[in-house]
C-alpha cells in the first residue's frame, strides 16, 4: 500500500510539475552523474546568478518528488495531509496569480534504479546537461557500471538539437556520451583535450592555514586565472569547470564567470574545512560515500600538512556483491595518505580493519567498532591537539554525529553540518538492512 501511495504522488507531482512549465517555460539545467552532483548544481547555480533569476534544487530534491517540489517551489508534505494540502495551494498559486517564475532552474537528477532517468526525462525538458562522471555508486540496484552509465546518459539523449552536453573528458564513459546525442558539447576537465580546461593548477597551504587552489582557466584560446580559497579537494574544481561551461553555453563573459566562482565552497559534510575543539582540523565529508569519493577524499590527506592525520571511515553502502573486497581494497589509499590512525566503523570496514592489520598496522593505531555512535567515545579518547582528521561515510551511518562532537563550537552545527534538519535530528541510527546479510 505504501508503494502505491507513493507511485499516485509521484504521478501527481509530475503532473502538476509539467503544468507548470508549460506555463512559465523557464530556462533548465539539468546535472548528473555517481560523484559531485551537489557541488555542481551550486555553482552553477552561483555562476547564473549574476545574470538570471535562478532557483536551484536543495537538500535531497533530486527524485521523482523532490525535483517536481522544486520546479513548484513548495516543501516536502512529509507524513503530513495538510503538508501535501499546502503543496497544492502553493501549485495554485504558481498556475492562477502573476508571479516572477525563475528565468533558469538548476536541477540536480539522481538515479538510484533502472529506469529512474527515463521517468524524470518524461517531464522535465532540459536545455542543458550536465554529467560529472560515472561510479559505482548503487550498484547494488544496477549490477555493473555499465549499466549506470547507460541509465545517466538518458539525460543527454533527450536534449533538443539547440541543447548543450556538457561533460567530464576526464572521464571516459561520460566523454563517449557526446555520440549519444545532436545537441552541441562542451568538455571540462583537467584532460589536454578538454575544451574548457584548468591547468598550472597550485594547491596553498603550510602547516598552520591551509588556502585553497589557484589555477588557470582556459577556454577558446582565452586563459583566466582563478582562485577557489574555500577549496581543499582537487574533485571540487571539476564542479567549477562544469560551472564555468555552463556559463560559456549562453554566452557569459569568461572573466565575469570566473570572479563568480571566487566565491564558491562544498555544501555542508561535502569535504569541508573546519576548525575542532584543540586546534584540530576536520575535513568532514560525511554526506555521503562511494569508493571514488572516499579514495579522492583520502588523496587530499594525503596532500596535507599536519602533525598527525587521523581518517575516521564508517562503511560504503549499496555496493552489492563485491561490498567486502571494495572496502579492503581502500588499504591502498589510507597507507598512501600518510594516516597514523585509523578509525573504522561499521560491518564493512571490518574487512578494511583486517587488511590494515596484514600491512603490520599496530592494533593501537588500527580501531573498528561496530558503528559510528558507538566510536564517538573511543574517538574523544584518541584523537589528539592539532591532529588533521578525515570524517566519512555513508549516509546511513550517520557519520556527521562523529563531526559534531569534535567541532570547535559545537553549537555551530546547524550551519556547519549536513542532516541537521528537525526531522534528520528526531532519526535514530539505524543499522543498515545490507548488514543482516553478513
């Protein structure tokens, strides 16, 4: 019955969404892809800005609710009726009354089964797509990557012929797109052949501030230098180059979009700087995990400067049947990112925990416990004064709670943090369903 329930809401918000377009015909930027969807979509949506009236998808809009909730410009109802009652005022209100509509929607488009895509395309009728790369993010649902790559690349098979692809050339599946679609195609990347380019790329920082990256943007023989100083992970400067295409494809000034994204940080548990309690610096990346993220997360440990370096990892969720050897095969990363300690949590990372261990890893140094609430003591035990600590994990084990107890002012959470919302805040943690199996 549930399902049922959501399938009729699902239709209707569909439906409603499709009405409303029709009306005000706004302008629609559409971003996929297995990592850096959210970073994309905000600056995009930063870059735009300057020049249109632009509403984004926030939070988690990016399904067959959320992203008609954005196109009407109403909450989620919830468990609520009279919720869901006030959605359908508020779609009165966009169809009946003379309103200022956005000129461009930024929508960000997850997939999380087969299918998904081809029933958002039914409805939103992009002008431009955006794909970030291709992972094994729920491949438990999709069975293999190339079956995730060929559910993401709907997206660019539905673009008119005036449309635009922009996509990743550093990432082969993505960049095989291009012969999907006859709409026209900007490439970013770090690639020699990408058609929006950054290179002469400088990471700042010493031991006591770190200062993002500086690099030169290049474009249609144009070079721009740029500063990202709220940026700490190489990955990010991709949602930048897709930012900075999107821009050049209605024809923005390329100097004015790069000052624009001067101003440009992750979203909240999307590799983020902050200060903790003791002089430590934390790169809270909790939103969410896969294994590119959680490799390309420790790779900027790797690239940082601190007395001591702790990476705290709860487990990778969704990744079907190869989940154990995933997990073991990020030994690789932790050792090469210089971690005196490593903090695991979760039934996955025990296999992680196991491999350490074979690498001659002291079991002083090496801790698993069996998930995130229960390793926020040990970890108040552990970690040390200045220490440069990793926080990451899937959503489901709640790893932004580890964040919060070791925040400089904890009471800044709520704007710090992912999941920090009333209902996420009422949520107990809840042992992952994949668990059961082990």
């Amino acid at each position: 019955m549930a399902v049922t329930k959501r399938k009729l809401l699902e239709k209707m918000l569909s439906l409603m969404a499709r009405a409303v377009l029709r009306k005000h015909r706004p302008f629609i930027v559409g971003i996929t892809g297995s990592v850096g969807k959210s970073s994309t979509k905000e600056a995009i949506a930063l870059v735009l800005s300057g020049s249109y009236n632009v509403r984004k998808s926030e939070g988690n809009y990016n399904n067959e609710i959320g992203i008609p909730l954005t196109i009407i410009g109403a909450k989620s109802g919830g468990g609520s009726l009279v919720g869901w009652v006030g959605v359908c005022f508020r779609w009165l209100w966009v169809m009946v009354f003379p309103s200022r509509y956005p000129e461009m929607l930024v929508l960000e488009m997850g997939i999380d089964r087969p299918g998904d895509m081809e029933r958002l395309m039914r409805f939103v009728p992009l002008q431009i797509a955006v794909v970030t790369n291709i992972g094994a993010s729920h491949l438990e649902f999709f069975g293999s990557i190339a079956n995730i790559a060929k559910e993401k690349s709907r997206i660019v098979c539905g673009l008119p012929e005036g449309g635009f692809a922009v996509l990743n050339a550093d990432d082969k599946r993505v960049l095989k797109m291009r012969e999907k679609t006859d709409a026209k195609t900007i490439t970013y990347g770090f690639d020699g052949d990408a058609q929006m380019r950054a290179d002469n790329l400088l990471f700042h920082r010493d031991a006591k501030r770190v200062e993002g990256f500086s690099f030169k943007l290049n474009y249609d023989g144009k070079s721009i230098p740029v500063r990202l100083p709220k940026i700490v992970a190489k990955y990010h400067i991709g949602a930048v180059l897709a930012a900075a295409a999107v821009g050049v494809a209605l024809k923005m000034n390329l100097v004015e979009i790069a000052g624009a994204l001067e101003a440009f940080e992750p979203l909240p548990g999307r590799l983020r700087l902050l200060p903790g309690r003791n002089a430590m610096i934390l790169l809270d990346d909790t939103y969410n995990a896969s294994p590119a993220s959680t490799e390309a997360a420790l790779s900027v440990v790797q690239e940082l400067i601190a007395p001591r370096k702790v990476v705290i990892l709860g487990d990778m969720l969704e990744l079907g049947v190869d989940t154990e050897e995933t997990h073991r095969k990020l030994a690789d990363r932790v050792v090469a990112s210089g971690a005196h300690v490593a903090i695991l949590a979760g039934q996955h990372m025990r296999a992680l925990y196991d491999e350490l261990l074979a690498r001659g890893f002291s079991r002083k140094y090496v801790l698993w416990l069996p998930d995130s609430l229960s390793a926020r003591q040990i970890i108040l035990d552990t970690v040390r004064p200045e220490d440069l600590i990793l926080i990451k994990g899937s959503q489901g084990m709640r790893m932004e709670k580890i964040t919060e107890i070791l925040l400089a002012e904890p009471k800044d959470r709520a704007v710090l943090l992912c999941r920090q919302t009333p209902q996420w805040q009422q949520k107990p943690f809840i042992p992952p369903t994949e668990w059961s199996a082990i």
